[in-house]
C-alpha cells in the first residue's frame, strides 16, 4: 500500500472515530483503554468504596465528559468487585484495600412515564436484574394461588409469562409491585449513578421536575432498610445552582481542558498526531473551548474538508482548520455559554467568538489594539469585553492609559500548564 494510500485509510479510521460523540458509542474499551481521568473522578471512584449515604452532583458544560466519567467510574468500580468476588470464592483476601465487593448500578435517569415500560421492555440499563427480581416477586405472590406454577415452570422464574402474571395479580397491585421491587433494587446497592440527559434552554421547568424526582428518591434511600446506598448525579453546568437540592449535594466540576491536554489525549489514542500537523491540532483544541465532544466534532469537519480536497500527500493544518471552522460555527455551538452574557444577541455573541479567536492567535494585546485590529469602536470592545471578563473568559490589565488583554485558560496561546498535568483530563 503507498503512503497516500496509508494516510488515507488512517484519516477515515479517525474519521469513524470521531463521530462517535457520546459515551454510550463508545464502549467499554474507551474507559479501560482510552480513558484519562481527571484527578477529582479517580478520588472518587476510590472513596465511594468506603462512601455510604454521599450526594455528590458532577457539574460540566454540555459534552465536557459528564458521562464519560460516570462509565469509567463505574467500569472500574465493578471491574474491582468482579476480581473481589473472584477472589472470594477462592477463598483469597483482596490485594488492596480498594479492591472490595461494591455493588454499583449506573443508569439513565428516565422519568415515572417511562420508566417500567423501559425495565419491563429490556430497553433499560439495568433490566436483566430487575426482570430476574420482579419475576421472583410475581411468582412468590400467585404460587399459592396457582399450585401447578412450580411443576409448569420447572423452578425458573425467567419463564413466567409476566403479562399472563400481571393479569392475574390485577392493575393496580402489579403497578404497585413494580414500583416497590423497583426501589427494593436500588436501595440493596453501595453506589448509584444517575446521568441526566442534557437539557435545553427551554427545558429549565423539565430539568426542575426530574430533579424533584432524583431528590425524593434519595430521600427514600437514607430512610430505606437497605444499604443506604451513594448518588452520584451529573447536571449540566448552565442547569446548576438554580435547585435546593443542590445545597445538599457535595459538588466535583469537570473543567474544560487545556489544548495541550486535548492534543496529548489525541495521541494517547493514534500515537501520533498524524493526518493534523501539532499546531493544527492544537488550534482546533483552542477553538473548542476545552469541550471534548465539540474537538471531535471540529476534527470530523476539518477532515471532510481535507479528504474531498484529494491533497492527501500533505498533512492538515492549521490554514485548513480555520477555513473549516468558522466563527459563525463557533457561535453557534458556543451558544449555551453564551447565552447567559448575550442573551437575543446574536451579533454580539458573533462579536465576542471573533475577540476570543484573535487573542488565541495573537496572544496579548493592548484593548485599543484589539479594536483596531477587529475594525470595531473602542466602546463596543470595552462593552463586550466586561462580559467576558465577568464570567472567565478573557482578563484585563491596566497599562498606562489602555488596559492588556489576554485569555483565561483553554484559549491562551501560551498555556502555563505542564505536559504531566494530561493526567487530569477527561478526554479518550
């Protein structure tokens, strides 16, 4: 195969692998294999171990890795408990403190209306025990209403018809077993991971509503008779702080990444920075704003872009990138941030994505500067810029007459950041 040819298959693989833009296409190799973990997430993982009765809300922006680090705490959660158990009936003693039976489930929270209909379906995460539980219960209730039950079903609950048994048992007790078996289940685990879909700028009331829910089913767990089992609940960050229940709960926010941690997350996964050239990856990282998702989504642009080009001989940089990659498209998917500082603004938001780029290529620069360089009024870049500077964005220092600006964070042209601290990030 010639080198044009190589280049090519490699660029589709990652095209492929890019598209896939939440956890659930991931796998379980993502988490095993692939996963870095944030410092935060590992303590966790590690402390919900001896943890009982702990709230604890993960806060993030829309597709920073909320779920991501809900399956890899899960995953090695339960990959520890699986040895343990192994171990156990060997008759062998754990080889570490961490490594404890911990029964976790992990599950999309699903509201009252579809709940049963998803466990009963099969269609839910943790259906296969709730099936197997709810089948022993229906059974234990008919059997001495129907004695040939036993001999019919050899012993094997998972053959009863549950439609045939739902019926005999009536309407109503049989939705109040199914609820009843439902939290029974819960509250017989150590830890619960609840990942809540994400929700709209419309849907404040729904987010509102789901988290009444979550908070009288943690309720119900501290008063149960089980173990008194942890929640753990993600939220996006622009639906956080607008709940009670959120004072009750111990808060871990998942920070965006720095662009050096999302170019070695990038060759965590390929070895290599290749089809991209570094500064072109590191561009696109500058121009994701730290979010992982929207990375992956802006590498699966710039590589249509390269590939319907037919210049494969020469790699993808960064002139490509910001062809591709638009402010407009940046705006656009900045949007949920921004909304809350340009609210109807549309061309101010545009106004604020153009100030964020040019100071991630320009490094620094004196305010009358920017607003020469961006052909804008100096009253209009000072206007904008205090609402960046007010929520993180940008910061601002007084120099003579005029006042320097820089970037905070994810887009510095210069991050103070060290490669080591790749540890923290919560990418491939």
């Amino acid at each position: 195969m010639s080198d044009t040819a190589s280049i090519y298959f490699s660029a589709v693989k990652i095209r492929s692998w890019a598209d896939q833009l939440t956890s659930e296409s991931h796998g379980e190799y993502w988490t095993t294999q692939w996963y870095v973990w944030p410092d935060a997430i590992r303590r966790l993982a590690h402390e919900l171990v001896f943890k009982r009765g702990g709230v604890i809300v993960l806060i993030g922006l829309q597709g920073v890795g909320k779920s991501s680090a809900l399956n890899a705490t899960y995953t090695d959660i339960a990959l520890k408990s699986a040895e343990a158990r192994r171990k156990a009936s060997e008759g062998k003693n754990a080889d570490s403190k961490y490594q404890q039976i911990h029964d976790i489930l992990l599950l999309k929270w699903r509201r009252q209306t579809e709940l049963f209909e998803s466990l009963l379906l099969g269609t839910h995460e943790v259906s296969h025990e709730y099936l197997r539980r709810y089948r022993t219960r229906l059974l234990e209730l008919l059997k001495p209403h129907f004695l040939w039950l036993d001999a019919e079903l050899g012993g094997r609950p998972e053959r009863l018809n549950i439609d045939w048994a739902e019926k005999k048992l009536g309407k109503a007790a049989a939705k109040n077993l199914r609820k009843s078996v439902w939290l029974e289940m819960l509250a017989d685990v150590d830890t619960i991971l609840v990942d809540t879909p994400d929700y709209s700028k419309t849907d404040r009331r729904l987010a509102a509503k789901d988290l009444d829910e979550i908070y009288w089913l943690w309720n119900y767990l501290a008063l149960s008779q089980g173990k008194n089992p942890n929640l753990i609940i993600t939220i996006q960050k622009e639906m956080s702080g607008r709940h009670y229940f959120f004072d009750k709960m111990t808060k871990i926010e998942l920070q965006p990444l720095r662009p050096e941690q999302m170019l070695e997350a990038y060759k965590l996964c390929f070895n290599a920075t290749q089809p991209f050239t570094e500064d072109a990856l590191l561009t696109l990282a500058k121009m994701s704003r730290g979010i992982f998702r929207r990375f992956m989504r802006y590498i699966a642009l710039t590589l249509d872009k390269w590939l319907d080009q037919h210049e494969w001989e020469k790699p993808v940089d960064a002139e490509i990138v910001k062809k591709t990659i638009t402010a407009e498209r940046m705006a656009e998917d900045m949007e949920p941030e921004l909304n809350e500082l340009f609210p109807k603004q549309n061309d101010l938001r545009l106004q604020a994505v153009r100030m964020l780029i040019h100071l991630g290529e320009s490094g620094p620069l004196n305010q009358s500067q920017l607003a020469e360089q961006l052909e804008m009024k100096p009253y209009a870049v000072s206007r904008t810029l205090t609402k960046l500077e007010l929520h993180r964005y940008v910061k601002r220092k007084r120099s003579g007459n005029d006042k320097i600006v820089s970037l905070n964070s994810t887009f510095e042209k210069e991050s103070s950041g060290s490669p080591g601290k790749v540890a923290e990030t919560n990418g491939c």
